[in-house]
C-alpha cells in the first residue's frame, strides 16, 4: 500500500487567518469539512454562535479527538460522521474547508463538490489551504462555482466562492475488477477518502493471494475483515466461505464501510456484519477463523499493533490473523509477541505474515 506519513499538527494559526480574509462573509451556523483536530475544533468555536457549528469528519476516530478539542475549547460545537457531506443535516451560510497538506486530491475536490451542496443559496465556502499562492484549488473551485476570490489579507492561502444556483449531485466515484488466482473476477465502486481509490491495491493482492494458497477460507469459514476499506479482501475471503461462512468488516471510516456494503452486495454477499469501530472492542461476535489486516502505515504502527492485539482473543482455537506490510521487521516481533510464532511469506514485494492460536490454548 502506499505509505501514508501522518502531517504534524499545523500551527493554529488558521481561525484569526480566515476571519482576517473572509471578515463578515462568515456567518452562523458555520459547517466545518474535515481538517485536523485541532483545526476544526477551532474553526467552529471562532464565530460567537459557535454551539450552532457542525464538524464533518469521515473517521470516528478523528471525529472523536475533534469531540475532544472542542470540550477543551469550551466549545458547543457539533460533530457529525456521515459517508457524505451533503448528507448533513442544516443549511449553512458558512461552510470552511481546512484542506490538509498532502491529503488525498480526489477527496478535496469531492468535498469541494459536496460543500456546493450543503450551502444555502449565496451561502459561502472558505478554502484555507497550507500552500501560499496555492495553484490546486482556484481552477478546482472555478469548476464548481464559477468564481473565486483571494483576498489579500489571506496569504493566498485563503479562497472563498459563493453558491449560485443550482446544480445536480455529482458522486466522485471509480469501478474496478479483481480476481486472485483462477477465481472469477469480482467488480468494486471505489470513492475518495477510502483506501484504495480505483484499483486493487498491491499490498491487499499479496495478502489475498497467501490465503486462497492456504485455502484457510474454505465454506463456513467466519472472516473478519479487518480495516476493511471498501471491502475487497473480506468480499473475497467471503466467496470462499460461501453461504454458510460469515464476514465482519470493521473500519473507522464511514464511508468505507458504505462502500463495503454497497460492494459486498454487488458481489453477492449474503451472511455478512459491518461495524464502525477504531478500537475493535464493541465486537459482539467472536470465534473467527481468520482474521485479515493491510493496516495503515501511520501513526507509528500504534494501528497495526491494535489490530494484532485486539484480534487474538477474537480468534477460535487454531484461528489466524493475516497481516500485510511493509514493515515486518516492526511487525514481525509483535506478532511473534501476541501470537508465540510469526510466520512469513514474501509476495509481490511486500511481506505477508501470519500467527496461528495455538489448539488447546484457549
Ligand atoms: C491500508 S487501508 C486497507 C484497506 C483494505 N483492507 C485493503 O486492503 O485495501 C487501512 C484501513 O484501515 C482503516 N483504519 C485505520 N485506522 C483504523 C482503526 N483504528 N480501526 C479500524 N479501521 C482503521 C482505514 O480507514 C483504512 O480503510
């Protein structure tokens, strides 16, 4: 998978920036879209009616540390975590889009797509970008809104358009097809923000390829996809187990987890479970079989490590967790840790390792 290296916290600069270049444009109630933690915590406490602001986020995860920041701030503010912006509930005169530096440029511009849609009429969105004279978003914003201004007092870092008129929804979205082995090929809908966006990723390939040699997916297999994006690995795993198996996809992502779903029954999928968690404790099912993971590069393999450790006691006698990475050397050893063995494959340049829960063991 593609490494993904965490930003540090920007300086939090960012609300006396806006309101410098946007001055009496922002009105309540203000809507945030995304933005670090502490950005949109901030954001949405600047404006006096700041209990009226909602924060969007697509993680519960990070919608939980803006929770967090906010009641340090004091703050009233909203949070809402919903697959789709426009989904939202209100009407905004103010929407302000703290885009990150190095995020995901599919995702800003369906936000910016989706922002036009949650405004009222010549309600306006306020881009803050990291990048002075940035050169992404005025033709992306032109797209949408027809004109954009850059007031001097913003640094050329800040944007702003207006909503004028109408315009139909527009979905962000990419198909692809996958097959592992001389299995037939299976069709996905990918979107912005989830992993991975309009192809079968190479570190997931690897993985899946391991287990279908393993055939440790076999009918009435139970599989717990784990990190489960817009569901590939688990949907495969699921084909195996057939009608009698059962997958659990779990993301912190929404939107994955939509598009889990809409992917699992595109491709047939009838015994399934998907939950929203980012700490894999809520889980009322146990007694996998297998549990399959591509975890995220970031945070210090702190995401990796919760997968490996919150799955184990999840696992039947004899059970296996599948991991993919990059980094054996971090994960190996903890996997041995957790696990008392740690196996390896090596694959398509990428390392597969797995542990097995010892019989008897349990
Ligand atoms: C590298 S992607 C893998 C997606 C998919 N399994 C694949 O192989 O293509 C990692 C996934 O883990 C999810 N994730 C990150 N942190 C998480 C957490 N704490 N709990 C659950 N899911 C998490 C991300 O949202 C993302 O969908």
């Amino acid at each position: 998978m593609a490494k993904r290296v965490r930003e540090p916290e920007p300086e939090s600069v960012e609300p006396d920036l806006i309101v410098a270049a946007a001055g009496d444009r922002l009105q309540s109630p203000l809507a945030v879209v995304l933005g670090s933690p502490r950005q949109a915590a901030e954001l949405a406490s600047s404006l006096d009616a700041h209990d009226e602001a909602t924060c969007f986020q697509l993680d519960i995860h990070q919608a939980e540390r803006v929770r967090e920041e906010l009641k340090t701030l004091g703050s009233a503010a909203k949070v809402e975590t919903l697959p789709d912006l426009w989904d939202i509930a209100g009407d905004f005169p103010t929407a302000v889009y703290p885009a990150q530096r190095g995020g995901e440029r599919s995702l800003k511009i369906d936000m910016i797509e989706q922002t036009f849609h949650v405004l009222r009429p010549r309600g306006r969105l306020i881009v803050l970008s990291d990048y002075p004279d940035d050169q992404f978003f005025p033709g992306q914003l032109k797209k949408i809104y027809r004109r954009v201004h850059t007031p001097d007092a913003g640094e050329g870092r800040v944007m702003w358009c207006q909503r004028d008129g109408d315009r139909p929804r527009r979905r962000h979205e990419m198909t692809f097809h996958a097959r592992i082995g001389d299995n037939p090929s299976l069709r996905f809908l990918s979107r912005p923000g989830v992993f991975s966006y309009g192809r079968f990723d190479e570190g997931a390939r690897a993985l899946m390829e391991v287990v279908y040699e393993h055939q440790i997916a076999r009918p009435g297999t139970r599989v717990l996809d784990v990190g489960c994006g817009c569901g590939t690995n688990g949907i495969f795993a699921g084909h195996w187990s057939g009608p009698t198996g059962r997958v659990t996809f779990v993301d912190s992502n929404v939107r994955a987890l939509a598009m889990t779903e809409h992917n699992a029954k595109l491709n047939g999928l009838s015994n399934y479970k998907l939950l929203a968690s980012s700490t894999l404790d809520r889980l009322d099912i146990r007694g996998f079989d297998v549990v399959l993971a591509n975890p995220p590069y970031y945070a210090h393999h702190a995401i990796a490590e919760l997968f490996i450790r919150r799955s184990r006691p999840l696992l039947t006698a004899g059970g296996r967790l599948y991991l993919v990475t990059k980094q054996p050397d971090a994960l190996g050893p903890m996997l041995a840790d957790v696990f008392g063995r740690a196996e390896v494959a090596e694959r398509r340049g990428y390392v597969v390792l797995w542990g097995t829960v010892a019989r008897g063991n349990d």
